[in-house]
C-alpha cells in the first residue's frame, strides 16, 4: 500500500482551483476466501481469556484451501517482556519449502507473511521461533501471541490467517 498527496497542502480548498489538494492511494486487493480451513497442529497452547493463543517455538498448521492462493499472511504479536532479550526471528516451511521469514523488534502487533508451494491445496505451515525469551514464573515455552479471531470463525479455528 502507499499513497502520495500533490497540490496545495496548507489551507487546501477543493473550490479553488489554485488551493486544491488531492490524495492518491495505491492498494493490494485481497480475494476473501470463506472456503479455507485452518487447523492448528503441534505447538499450541490452550486458549486464554477466550482472546488470545501462545505457541511454543516450534508449531504448525495445516490449511486447506478451496481454490489455488499464493501468499498467506498470520497475525500475531510479540509482548515487550519478550523482546527483552533480544530480537525475536520467525521463520516457516509450507510442506517442506522456504515460506518466509521475518524478525520482530518492537512489541506492535505483526504479520507474518509467506508463500505457498505452487499449485497447494493443502498445506502444512511449520514455523520456528527463535528467542531467547524464558518467562519469570511460567514453565512453558513461548514463542508468540496469536490473538484469536470471532467464535464464529469456525473454518480457522479463530486463527487470525488470510490468503491472497
């Protein structure tokens, strides 16, 4: 996505011809598709506060799609407290080939974008977290945050997961 802005840009007046200020915006349209399935694998920890998932840093999940994609995108978040320590990496396999990767710096809210092997209809995402985050008082491991989507997204499991 980007966007520019040309012509007068203090005191614009779309009247005047002489004081007019126009925004031009460039983006990517995403095809909705309500037939995709995701399952969540190995990696995952129960849900909590019916908001958000912890994966632990190995995990995986298995998506079907109802017609051929070619990227996939994951929602997630890494918490300040996990940063602490240094950047957090996350790479991932779509059925055993370079998807993507990405490293996180800042606690924003992230996604995770990749590709699909050509011509996929089901694919299994096996991703690695690499950090060096040990949590004070909580013995599981912990990779990222996935916050969870509407109880009514079934087909996803509630996985914030979109394809184009």
């Amino acid at each position: 996505m980007g966007q520019t802005r040309l012509g007068c840009s203090v005191d614009s007046d779309p009247t005047d011809a002489n004081a007019d200020e126009r925004a031009y915006v460039i983006v990517k349209s995403r095809t909705r598709h309500p037939g995709i399935h995701v399952r969540p694998l190995s990696g995952w920890h129960p849900i909590e506060n019916d908001t958000f998932r912890w994966t632990t840093k190995q995990f995986a999940l298995e998506v079907t799609l109802p017609e051929r994609a070619f990227e996939f995108a994951l929602r997630f978040a890494v918490p300040q407290v996990a940063l602490a320590s240094g950047p957090v990496r996350i790479s991932c396999f779509a059925s055993g080939q370079q998807a993507g990767a990405i490293t996180c710096e800042s606690p924003e809210p992230l996604e995770f974008r990749g590709r699909f092997p050509s011509e996929a209809t089901t694919v299994r995402l096996d991703f690695t977290v690499e950090s060096q985050f040990r949590p004070a008082g909580d013995a599981r491991e912990l990779g990222i945050c996935v916050p969870l989507l509407d109880p009514r997204q079934q087909s996803t499991q509630r996985i914030p997961f979109r394809v184009s």
